[in-house]
C-alpha cells in the first residue's frame, strides 16, 4: 500500500478513501503478483510490466479501467452488475457496493489474456 499512500492522502472524503484502500487491498491480498504503481498520476497493477487494471476517482463513482478489450466482451456481466461503462472504464458508485466477482474477472482475463504481452497496453491490429 506504500506506494499509493500519496495519492490516498489526497482523497479528502475519509469513506472514498476507505472505499479506494479496501479495493487495493483486497487486490495486493488476491492477487500477490501484481505490481501496485502510480502512473499518468492513477493507481495501478501490472504484471511483468504489463497493464493489468486501474482507478481513478470521481465525485459520484470509482472508475476502473481493465481495458477496452474487456469491456467489449464483458458488457453483460457489467449491467448485471448495476454499473454504468463507457468505452474504456466501468463506474462504480460510491453508493453501491463493490462487485468483487466482477474485478475479479477483469484481472483474472487480462492476466490470462496478457500473459505473452511484451508491451504496457495492448497492441490492437
């Protein structure tokens, strides 16, 4: 968790803060190998150097970026959820619980789907 200290800090609403540490934690808990970093100033977790999932904050949600290529393939399992998407990440509101099953699938997928990759995002033909 050390290196998304800084950025929590900046959180001033203590239950988003709350919310953001919980997900990270269940994430560096599960999943062991993933690298946490900061980049482009948004947490995230990589595998061999590669990207795996990220987050930013919004006034009314948690956003969560897995990649286009999930949410393409996955857009049923993301309204079954209740949440709302757009092309490129899912809106978790802060009112909501989070849907584990449904990170779970995103890291598990891009993982799998990743293993061979030799870049930081997808190379897309």
């Amino acid at each position: 968790m050390e290196v998304f200290e800084e950025y929590l800090s900046r959180i001033d609403n203590l239950a988003k803060r709350a919310r953001m540490e919980e997900v990270f934690n269940w994430i560096m808990d599960k999943y062991p190998k993933l690298s946490p970093k900061i980049a482009w100033n948004q947490p995230m977790f990589t595998d061999h150097g590669t990207f795996i999932i990220g987050f930013s904050i919004s006034k009314h949600h948690m956003a969560v970026a897995p990649e286009k290529v999930w949410i393409e393939q996955f857009t049923d399992l993301i309204k079954q959820s209740g949440y709302e998407h757009t092309k490129e990440l899912v809106r978790i509101p802060w009112s909501s619980t989070v849907e584990y099953s449904l990170l779970e699938s995103m890291i598990d997928f891009n993982i799998a789907d990743k293993a061979d990759c030799t870049t930081f995002w997808r190379k897309i033909d």
